[in-house]
C-alpha cells in the first residue's frame, strides 16, 4: 500500500496495456445494463457514422481506473474520478481487438492526505480520454 | 432532431431502490476483467476496513444508468439513442459502494448544450442510501451526433 509521506508530485505509474475485444463489450453491456446498438453492432454503427463498433467510454474509464486502484491498494480510497472521452476506442472484429495503452503521473499533494493522478490513455495514438484524473485518499 | 432545451433543469422522479448484491460486483468486476480481492473476498474487504465487499469506483454507472433510463429513453427530450455516446464522466464518493447498500437517487437535467454539430446533455444525480446517507454524486454528459438545431435545418 502507498503511504502519502512517500509519494512525490511527478511520481509515475508505468504505462500498461490492456486488450479490448468484442467479448468484452458483451460483457460489459451485460454487466453495466448499456446495451447501445454501436456497442455490438457493426452495421448500426456505420449507419450512425461510426468507423466500427465502438468500447463503452465506461469500460476505456474502468481499465484506466485499474491503473489507480492496483497502484492505491485498497480502491476504495478513491474518492472521485472524473474523464472526457475524446476519441472513441474502435474496436475491430479480428482476433486482436483494440490495445488501450494507460499510464498515471502524480500531478497534486491535497490536505486530508490525498493526491490527485492524472491518468493518460491511448488507443491507436488517439488520446481517448481527457483531463482523467482521480483523487485518491492514501494512509 | 435537436433536443428539447425546455428539459433544462428538469428533475426526474426518485429511482427505484438498487440493492447492491456481491453477486452484481463480481459479475461487473468479471466483466472490466478486475480480480481485485476487494471486490470478491469478503475477508479482504475487511481487511481493509470495509464492511463488505466494495465496488469497482465505476460500479456507480450501473445505478446512474438505471436511474437515467428515465431521462434518456423519454420521449418529451427526443434523443435517439444510437446517435449517442459518452462524453464526459464523473463520479464523486463520500465513501466506496459496498455489497449490502440500497440506494437511490434523483437524475436532474443540469445542461443541454451545441457543440460544433453535436449537442450535449449534461445530467447528474446524488446518490444516498434509502436511510439518505449520501454516498455518491455522479455526473454524466452524453453527446447527441449531429442534432446540432443548425445542422437540423
């Protein structure tokens, strides 16, 4: 678990990749109940002017949340987390899917020991989300 | 079709009681692919000084989705689903979620706005327990693709 005492501005988490494949979108929309057609289906998400089937914002917000909440140890103490999706994650039907690629800087100390990281995620050299960051309360 | 504006600042009627079950975070940490044990042991979840198994900090989409079905599916606001998608997210703890919480909460249009061709709706909505302990505010911005009123015309 990381202590505030041992945590600096400009501490980084090293980036991680995380696949996203249509199982997972099915997955999701089961899980979350957002079963939006763009979601799953190919032929409406071109229809709408989409490249492909596209990742929830929620679950490119979820894996980026993962670099915070393993980093923290108990993900509990995140106290709020906030994106902007800026590019959608276009996810191909062939084996490989897309790869989200997330790293995390600690960009503020706070009172009440807590920090904030920013988190930057890529897809395909998009930046998929925006001003992501997470408060986090440390021991 | 542009959104109605007159939804600006309309308050939606209190959600039905969600009872979070350690079944639905296991499913929904299954699903983000997140084998955090706080999530699905009860004993490491104490551990920490939680009083149960505690959902992922994304968890509270699945209440705020519920809760949304109401604005986003009514017909008065004319928003067609499949031209949606996310725009922006925020989730906002007084403390984690845990298995156990019955909750509820009152979605209220706080925004609908033009973007270029797009149109933002902003909405949110406090999230408590039934006894009204709050536990969450969540706030969710949703683009509408290509309903901008001058695109429209």
């Amino acid at each position: 678990v990381i202590r505030y005492d041992d945590v600096n501005v400009g501490d980084t988490i090293p980036a991680r990749d995380f696949t996203v494949q249509r199982i997972n979108l099915v997955m999701y929309c089961g899980a979350s109940g957002d079963f939006n057609v763009i979601h799953w289906n190919e032929r409406i998400a071109a229809m709408v002017g989409l490249p492909n089937v596209i990742a929830h914002g929620m679950y490119t917000m979820a894996q980026a949340g993962r670099v915070v909440t393993d980093w923290a140890g108990d993900p509990g103490a995140v106290e709020e987390y906030k994106v902007r999706f800026s590019k959608p994650v276009v996810v191909p039907d062939d084996d490989k899917g897309a790869t989200l690629t997330v790293s995390g800087e600690v960009t503020e100390k706070l009172d009440g020991n807590r920090v904030v990281v920013t988190l930057t995620a890529k897809a395909a050299d998009d930046t998929v989300l925006q001003g992501a960051r997470a408060t986090v309360r440390l021991g | 079709m542009a959104l109605n504006r007159e939804w600006i600042g309309k308050t939606f009627p209190a959600s039905a009681p969600y009872e979070v079950s350690r079944v639905k975070i296991r499913e929904f940490a299954n699903a983000i692919g997140d084998n955090n044990p706080a999530y699905l042991d009860t004993d490491a979840a104490k551990a920490l000084g939680h009083p149960d198994v505690i959902a992922p900090p994304t968890f509270a989409i699945v209440i705020s989705f519920q809760m949304g079905a109401q604005v986003v599916f009514d017909p008065g606001l004319g928003l067609d689903y499949s031209r949606v998608v996310h725009g922006e997210q925020s989730f906002s703890y007084v403390r984690p979620i845990h298995a156990g919480d019955v909750l509820v909460g009152t979605p209220r249009i706080t925004d609908i706005r033009d973007a270029g061709r797009n149109e933002l709706l902003t909405w949110e909505a406090a999230i408590t327990t039934v006894d009204g302990e709050p536990v969450c505010t969540a706030v969710n911005t949703l683009v509408s693709r290509g309903t901008a009123a001058e695109v429209a015309q």
